[in-house]
C-alpha cells in the first residue's frame, strides 16, 4: 500500500489549512444553478496557480483539468459539482453566505476543495499513476437538465470516454471519517410535475353559477396519490409528492385557475413513463369530468443512478484497507436524485458518500435547510479517498 503512505505524507495540516481556507470563500460566495461565474474563475486560478491543465469553457462556466500519469493506463474522471441552491443560510458561521438568497446546502463546497485537494496530491504522485485523471468542476446540478447532461452533450470528454468515473456527495447523517457504498440503483429518476387546473372561477357563496377548479385539483391530487401508489409494480419504489399549489382566489372568491407542481421519482424506468402517461389521463379525465380542463407538463429530469457493482465492490475494498472497517459502511437505496446519473449510464461509474456529522455529536443539519452545516475534518477523509482510489483503481481496473 505504498501509495496510502505516500498520500498521508502529502496531506499535511499546513495543506488542510489552505484547502479550508478555499472552501470558507467558496462557502461564503455561493452562486445559482449555471451561474457559477466566479466560482469558475476564482477555481481555475487556483488550477493556473498550481500549474494544472484544463479545458474551459464546457457549458459556460464549467472546467476539465487532467493529470498524466508517468506510466501508461487507463483513464478515470473524478467529479465535482459547483451550483449552490436559492436557500437564505441562518447558520451564523463567521463565512456563511454574503449573497443573499443563496447558499451552498448541498455541500458542493466540500466537493469542489475535495477535488482541489485531490489535484494537489495527485500533481506529486504521478510517478504512481498508471494512466490519466480526469477531473470535472460540473455546473448546474441541481437544477433540470443538469449541468452532467448538458457537458456530454457538450463532448467534455472530446470523443473519448474515461473507463471508469467516481463522484462523492456529502452526507450529515454519516459521522465524518466514514463512507458508504451501495453497489447497482442507488438513487431515483427525479421528474417534475406542473398542471394548470381551468375551470370557472366566481363569488364563492354562488356555487351554482361557477365550475370550481379548487375542488377539481383537490380531487386530482387526492387521485393521483391513490392510483400512482397502487399501480406502481410490487417492489419498485415510488414517490409522488406536490410541494406547490397555487390559487389566486380569496375567502369567497373562486379563481379560474389553480396550478399544482410535484415530482415523481422511482427506480424503474419503465415504470416511470407508464406512470407519466398515468398522471396526464388521471388529472385530464377528472378535470373534463368535472367541466374543466387540465394541462399537464412533465419536465424530464434526472435518471435512475446505477453504481457499477465491480467499480462500487473494488472501491469499497479500498476504502477498507485506507481507512479500515469500521469507517465504511454500506448504504440503502435513495429516493433523492443525481444528475451523476447522466455520467454513470455514458461510463461505467459510482458514487460514494461522505460523512459530514461531527464526529461524537448526534445532531445532524439536513441537506437543503437553512442549517445545514458540514463538519471540515470531512476533507481529509474525501481528499485522502479520492486520491487513493483514483491511483489503485488505475493500477488494477475493475472494468
């Protein structure tokens, strides 16, 4: 394991302390979903400062760098995400975000210095490197298409694919010092869901003189709950839920209009477009039953993650023999989603999680709140993995 020894040695605390300086900045200037205009540029200085070669712009603000190994092999890609989410922060840290209605409640500040911090190993151990490392700053994944699809659509990878690529993603309910793996589906398909309810709206004391579109979205969203969930296949994993609805009327004031926006998420893509042909019939059906009419949009999102069972397997091991046993757990399936998944059915791919809880403390910030706070001793577990497994898969490629 001489490349472990190699990786601790490089990892130093002065080096921990300038990679969580760089994440506090990233942290404290948070930028939208394909937006991510300084954070590209304040990435790729860090990139020419340290010498490394990269390819901008992809998709407008996203970057490939690369690393050529001294020995001839294979090549893997190491993916980081870059967006933050329309989230006001309230964690009182002394770098929480200076952009107002922005902040990075994902944890894609961990993984950007994570990858940093993988580049600066990396750049010193190529005598160790059986091959090339690929390494993404990727924006715009949380928002549909995702910023994955739109850089294959690109040709980030000009014509020829990586053999293998790996994503992490933070995880509060892990102590940090651990990861998890789950080889096969992991994570779900993830649509949204927008339908426009018309009918005739009117004085609400008056029901005999209105076609009352509330009362007709009340009833397609109760239907819908009840005929997606017992149509679905025995086994697959289903979720619809309507986190919106909107009806512009009053107290006694029926709108003409009401309009519901969801996602529908599930493991099983043939059952995912039998249940968007399902949801368009049963609200346009109860909406003409009623003397209405409906418009359904379903916006394709991301779809089901598979991780590759040798890649997941052969990193999994890895990971033991770095970090040992009882720092790797095995994971459940996800119902979240990951426009990874985009990167993982063009190469063969896996993506692990980090823990990010403080270690000794059972209070966990959730992801996508206002709180949520990552614990930094996370780093050293995310860089030392990263950098180790990029250099041992190399050596020995599961695929």
């Amino acid at each position: 394991m001489q490349s472990k020894g190699h990786i601790e040695a490089l990892l130093t605390d002065q080096m921990l302390d300038e990679l969580i300086r760089i994440r506090r900045h990233l942290h404290q200037f948070p930028e939208p979903s394909f937006e991510e205009h300084n954070t590209s540029a304040y990435i790729r200085g860090i990139l020419d400062e340290w010498g490394i070669a990269y390819k901008f712009p992809i998709v407008n603000t996203g970057i490939l760098a690369w690393i050529k190994g001294n020995k001839p092999g294979k090549r893997i890609a190491l993916r980081s995400d870059m967006d933050a989410l329309p989230i006001n922060e309230q964690t009182g840290l002394d770098y929480q975000s200076e952009n107002p209605g922005v902040m990075h409640a994902c944890g894609h500040d961990i993984h950007m210095v994570s990858l940093l911090g993988t580049i600066r190993i990396l750049d010193q151990l190529k005598d160790h490197i059986h091959g090339e490392v690929l390494f993404i700053f990727q924006p715009g994944e949380e928002k549909v298409p995702g910023g994955a699809k739109l850089m294959l659509e690109a040709g980030i990878f000009d014509g020829k694919l990586p053999d293998m690529i790996i994503a992490q993603h933070v995880l509060p309910d892990m102590e940090a010092g651990h990861v998890g793996f789950k080889p096969g589906i992991y994570m779900a398909s993830s649509d949204e869901i927008y339908i426009t309810v018309n009918g005739k709206g009117g004085h609400g004391a008056l029901p005999e003189h209105i076609n009352d579109p509330v009362l007709m979205a009340s009833h397609i969203l109760i239907t819908l709950q009840q005929e997606i969930n017992r149509k679905s296949p025995g086994g697959v994993p289903t979720v619809l839920s309507f986190g919106k609805v909107s009806a512009e009327g009053a107290v006694n004031v029926i709108p003409n209009q009401v309009n519901l926006e969801g996602t529908f998420r599930t493991m099983n893509e043939d059952w995912r477009k039998e249940a968007h042909r399902l949801i368009d019939k049963i609200a346009s059906g109860i909406a003409s039953s009623m003397g209405g009419s409906c418009l359904v949009e379903i916006r394709h999102g991301y779809p089901v993650l598979h991780n590759h069972e040798q890649i997941t397997e052969e990193a999994k091991k890895k990971a033991i023999q770095l970090m040992g046993q009882d720092h790797v757990e095995d994971m459940d399936i996800r119902m979240t989603a990951e426009d990874f998944a985009w990167f993982a059915q063009s190469v063969p791919g896996m993506m692990y999680r980090l823990g990010v809880r403080k270690p000794g403390s059972d209070k966990i910030y959730p992801l996508h709140t206002t709180g949520f706070r990552a614990d930094e001793s996370a780093l050293k577990t995310g860089i030392s993995l990263l950098s180790f497994l990029a250099v041992e898969l190399l050596k020995t490629p599961p695929v």
